[in-house]
C-alpha cells in the first residue's frame, strides 16, 4: 500500500509515467494481496472468490481513505495548478462515497485497470455493489482490513 501512496501523492501533486522497463527486482511473496496470482488463481480456486473479493474490498476502501488524508494534508498555500487538482480530488472522493455508478465512473476517470481483462470487470463489478464510503473512521476501518487479511493468511 505505501507504493499507492507514493504513486498518489505522486499524481496528485506532480505526474505519474509508465516505464515498460523493470527497473527492481521484484519479488512475490505468499501474503501479497496483489500481485502474481492474478486470474489463474482464482480459476483455479473458485472456492477463494468471496476471500478474494473481500481483499479488493479492503483495498478500495484503503485507497478511498489514503485519498483523504491526502486531502488532509494538501498545502493550504497551493500554486493555481494543484488548486485545480485538489478540486478534482475532491470531487473523485465525493463520488466515489456516494453511489456504485460514480465509484465506477472514477475508476473510468483515473484509468484504473487489474492485470488481467476479466479482474478488471470483477473490480468494476465490486465497486458496484460496495456499500457507501465515507461514514467509518479511516484508521479503525483501514487497520480492521489488515487485520483480516493477516487472520486470512494463517487459516491457509
């Protein structure tokens, strides 16, 4: 997750690029919440859908919440430039609480996209039915999370 932070704070105050390059050695580890399991594994193990499905879950909502305390803490003597991209933050976290359709129409904005066509879909088709962001506490909500992925990672 701090990799999303550093690619928000990123984007939000500067830009963003992709490098089709690898530039680290990455390795995958079996608690990764993303990552290289991507559709194979969940073709192969139709029985971790719902478990999957609560991870993208959390992380949404982490997301949703690493957006606001970015909010938090956007300079108050910002240049003409980031005002305007702190408006647009704004108004991409007021839709994204509020209903399934401008949480989709967020994602749609910001060009997200998993790895694979058919995550993809699953993550605009989970985005959907979330329930409204924005009514729990950012830190007992995002830690709740953590919690139970590490409680998830044991039972395996």
């Amino acid at each position: 997750m701090h990799d999303w932070w550093l690619s928000l704070c990123a984007h939000a105050l500067g830009a963003t690029c992709f490098i089709p390059l690898p530039l680290v050695h990455y390795r995958q580890h079996g608690q990764n919440l993303i990552g290289a399991k991507g559709i194979r594994g969940l073709l192969v193990r139709p029985r971790r859908w719902g478990a999957w499905l609560s991870k993208m879950h959390c992380l949404y909502r982490v997301g949703y919440y690493q957006g606001r305390m970015l909010r938090e803490r956007w300079p108050a003597d910002s240049s003409p430039d980031l005002r305007v991209r702190r408006a647009e933050l704004d108004r991409l976290l007021e839709q994204g609480a509020r209903s399934g359709l401008g949480r989709c129409g967020v994602l749609l904005r910001c060009r997200v996209h998993a790895q694979h066509p058919a995550l993809t879909l699953l993550l605009y088709a989970q985005a959907l039915l979330l329930s409204p962001l924005g009514h729990e506490q950012s830190s007992a909500f995002t830690h709740g999370c953590h919690k139970r992925q590490r409680g998830e990672a044991s039972q395996r």
